[in-house]
C-alpha cells in the first residue's frame, strides 16, 4: 500500500521524498487500515455475552452516538450522529455493544443509506425483538470540499423494522425521543 500512496503523492504533482512527506505514506495505511477496520469485526465475538434475559417491553434508546465513515464513491468522510432503538423481547443487550455495532459498520467504504440498513439487521438478528428503528443524520464531505459545494447540509436515513414499521404511534415516539433536547 506505501508504494501505491507514493505513486498517488506523485501523480498530484508532489514529491514523496520531501520532508513534510517522507512518513506519509506509512500514516496513510495505517490510517486506511483503521477507517475500514470494520471489515474484519466479528459481531458474535463483539456482543459476546453481553445479551441479557429481561421481561421488559419498552423502548430502548441510544441516541446520538458519534459516527465517523469514508463515502465508497470519493473516499472522503461523512460523520454526523446515530440514534438506535429497539422494544425487547425477552433480550436486552449491553448498551455499549450499539456503538460498537455502529463503528463496526461505520469503519468501511459505505453509502449512510445502507450502513442504516445495515446497523437495523444486525440488531435486529441479534435480539429478534419487537422492533429496532434506526436514524443516521450524516454531514459528507463529498457534498461539502468539493462538487455542489454545500456546507451545512445533513442528510438524514432511517430503517424501520417489525413494530416501528408497522405501528405508526411507536414509530412517532421514536422519533420525537431523538429530537434535539432543548436545555431546561
């Protein structure tokens, strides 16, 4: 990878055996490697035992969990917040295992619309609960550094699955929970 980051300094133009860029290809894959690190997580070994037998059938919320991934089509950064919910059914699971989830998925060349989906089934297939619902509300810098040139422009996703998707009162809880929280 160090010797295709060299060609890539070269054909913009620089050169790699300048000071300022002598280290740069090595930063580059091992900073490559972290921001797809989501490829090789095993989500069995990442839950691990940490799913728990509870009778309780009320909404579960984790929301606004930081998310930070690479656009598949530019390979540049989208980042912006995550909200996960889930009504259980007869599982809970430890409440650090979403963000984990959330990162497994975020580490790798995505587009928000399937990651979204993505974090929704997984969830899901871990608990088979009555329902997971999923919000991403994402910033691209694709859309922002350079073609339309937007700054400020959030795009927002959901996935829906089993109660959230077929009840709308469950649904409409949801989403006014995750709504910003004005200070008191």
């Amino acid at each position: 990878m160090k010797e295709l980051i060299k060609e890539l300094l070269k054909g913009l133009g620089e050169d790699p055996a300048r000071e300022g860029l002598q280290s740069t290809p090595e930063r580059v894959e091992r900073s490559l490697k972290f921001l797809t690190s989501g490829y090789w997580v095993n989500i069995e070994e990442l839950v691990n035992d940490a799913l728990y037998s509870e009778d309780n059938n009320e909404m579960v919320i984790v929301r606004d969990i930081d998310l930070y991934s690479l656009c598949e089509h530019h390979l540049l950064p989208f980042f912006g917040k995550c909200h996960v919910a889930y009504v259980p059914q007869g599982k809970i699971i430890g409440l650090s295992k979403i963000p984990r989830i959330i990162d497994a998925f975020s580490r790798r060349l995505q587009v928000q619309e399937r990651m979204t989906t993505q974090i929704a089934e997984c969830v899901n297939s871990i608990l088979q609960p009555h329902g997971v619902a999923v919000v991403i509300e994402a910033l691209h810098l694709c859309m922002s550094m350079r073609g339309v040139e937007k700054q400020n422009s959030y795009t927002t996703t959901s996935s829906m699955l089993g109660c959230f998707k077929e009840d709308a009162r469950t649904r409409s809880e949801f989403l006014s929970l995750i709504r910003p929280q004005r200070p008191c």
